[in-house]
C-alpha cells in the first residue's frame, strides 16, 4: 500500500513538472512572437514614412528615377518578405536603397531645407533608432 502511494506521488510529481515545463515553453514562445511583432510594427511604420519621403525628394530631384524607383522596389520587396532570414535580406536591401535617397538629397540644397524633408528625415530616424531595439529585444528574447 505505502509503494502505491509513494508511486502515486512520483507519478503526480512528473505529471505537475511535465505541464509546467510545458507552460513555460509556451509563454517563451509568445514571448518570441510578440518580441517579433514588436519589430513587425516599426518596419510597418518605416514602410508608412517611405513613400512620403520619395514624394517629397521628387519634386526636387526629379531627374534621379532610378533612385525612387530602386526605393520602391526595396520597400515592395521588404513589405512582401516572409520570414526572419528573409525580412533580413529586404531590410539590407532597402536600408541600401533609402542611403541612396539620402545622398541625392544632399545635392539640393533647397531639399535639405525643405521643413517636411527634415521632418520625415528625422521621423525615419527615430524609427530606425526604434528598429535596432526592437531587433535587439527580439534577439535577446530568443536568447
């Protein structure tokens, strides 16, 4: 009788630690996943600011088409991305490409003075800065 309940005993003990590792491999799953929305959300916000940025760079560059269109094919390629490896590789190629962006805007003067120029620019920058923690959140996360 006493080997059946120490038995007993053993048996609920492995049962408890088997639910309870389970649950707290399941709340480090939704942690990974809200650490990624996380950084889902400011791609979302940098993708909003992009176009308003190539629109405000047009009307002072507009013989630089290659550019915006490089721009928009990026932020096309970024917002279609599945995937962690592959939102990488998107996010490279459009931080390349918004580079690029950023140094036609250099060679107009008038551009660089332009209030909403400057606004957006420093809004995308913000973003950026807010990007790289949610990145390093997420990684550490998934630490």
């Amino acid at each position: 009788m006493a080997a059946l309940v120490l038995f007993l005993i053993i048996i609920a003990v492995i049962v408890f630690y088997v639910i309870g590792l389970y649950n707290s491999l399941v709340t480090l799953r939704n942690r990974c996943d809200n650490a990624w929305a996380q950084v889902d959300v400011q791609l979302k916000r940098r993708y909003d600011l992009i176009p308003n940025l190539v629109e405000t760079v047009k009307g002072y560059a507009k013989h630089e088409r290659e550019v915006f269109e490089k721009v928009t094919l990026a932020r096309t390629a970024a917002i279609a991305a599945s995937g962690v490896k592959d939102q990488g590789a998107a996010e490279n190629m459009l931080s390349g490409a918004l580079k690029s962006l950023f140094a036609v805007a250099e060679a107009y003067p008038e551009l660089k003075a332009n209030q909403n120029f400057l606004m957006l620019q420093e809004e995308l920058a913000g973003t950026e800065s807010k990007i790289a923690y949610a990145r390093q959140f997420y990684n550490d996360v998934v630490m």
